[in-house]
C-alpha cells in the first residue's frame, strides 16, 4: 500500500490513463512533432505494459511488489523495443501517400472523361493498381480534330497540373 492506496489500484488506473493517452496520440500523435530525447510513444506503451503487467501480477503472484515491478517493466521494456522497431519506424519511414507523383504520370496512357477540343482543355483519368487520378488535359502539339469521350490518349507532359497528350492508338494494331 502506497499511502492507503493498494498498489493494484495503483496500476489499475495508471493503465486507464495510459490507455486513454495512448488513443489520444494514435488520433493527434501526426500533429505533433516529438523532437525530444523522450519519444511519448514509446513511453506512454511503456508505463501500459508496466502497469497491465503490474497490476496482473499483483492479483496473481504473491510476489514483493519490488519484484513485480521489475519484471513488468523488463518484459514491458523488451515488447516496447519490439514496437517500436517492427512497427513504429517502418510507419515513420513509410511513405505518407499512395498517390502516383506527376512525374510518373509522364509516358502513361490514360482515357479521355470529357473531350479534348482542339484549341482547349478537357479532362482525362488515369488507373493504376493504387486507384484513379482525373487531371485537366491539353493537346501538346497541334490537332486536327478533338478527341472524344472513351478514347485513350499518350501524356507526353506534365505542367502546373495539367498533362499534355498526343491521341493513342496503341501499339499492337489489329
């Protein structure tokens, strides 16, 4: 007992609390940015995994608390390292966005949504296995005749957003 508290309380509301910051940080955690030399998601899960050990071993061990604690925060210690390098920093290092960059849409083919006048803009989508982008689009050099609806086209450029295309028929001809 801690002052009249028994420390199975103790541990019991101390995991409460690290269970409640802890889903406020996985909610906020990218909004903040943690420079310091204590990193709160690494020590949030390790004061949980101390207390849940804790307070697990003080309901079924007869142990002294002293030694309770120092195999809650060992065990906590080793399962918080292995948080952190098979979860936390591949996620950090992972890549923010799925989206293709404008740059690698350059030399795709793509199907014209709305005609493509020849003097002006209309709009194509480009598919790909992460989901589809709609751009505005141009001709990129001189036309005849517009492009329309359903048809594919090459994009040769990309600039401020917009692709440049040339009208595709496809390599292989039938």
């Amino acid at each position: 007992m801690i002052q009249g508290i028994p420390i199975e309380t103790i541990y019991l509301y101390l995991l409460i609390i690290c269970a409640g910051i802890a889903v406020l940080l996985v909610i906020f955690g990218d909004v903040f940015n943690f420079d310091g030399p204590i990193d709160p998601m690494l020590v949030i899960p390790w004061l949980a995994f101390t207390s849940l050990f804790g307070y697990l071993g003080e309901r079924f061990f007869e142990w002294n608390h002293l030694i309770l604690f120092l195999v809650s925060g060992a065990i906590a210690s080793i399962l918080v390292f292995f948080l952190n390098f098979y979860v936390l920093m591949p996620m950090k290092n992972a890549e923010a966005t799925i989206s293709i960059s404008e740059k690698d849409l350059e030399g795709n083919t793509a199907t014209v949504v709305t005609p493509i006048p020849v003097s002006g803009m209309g709009e194509i989508q480009f598919k790909s296995v992460t989901g589809s982008i709609s751009r505005p689009a141009a001709f990129y050099a001189p036309q005849d005749q517009p492009i329309e609806r359903g048809a594919q086209v090459l994009i040769i450029e990309v600039r401020e957003r917009v692709c440049y295309v040339v009208p595709y028929k496809g390599s292989l001809q039938l």
